[in-house]
C-alpha cells in the first residue's frame, strides 16, 4: 500500500517536501 502510493506520489512527494524543507529552514 505505502510503496504503491509513494511510486505514484514519488515526484509530488519530492516537490512538496522540497518546499516544506525550504520553508522550515526559513523559519529557523
């Protein structure tokens, strides 16, 4: 279940937690 969604959401997961990781730094 989990590695199905992950392959499927492999790129959009990338780019989201890409952006989130930006903006937490920022935060810090």
């Amino acid at each position: 279940m989990y590695d199905l969604t992950h392959r499927n959401l492999n790129i959009r997961e990338l780019s989201y937690m890409g952006v989130l990781k930006a903006w937490v730094i920022r935060e810090l």
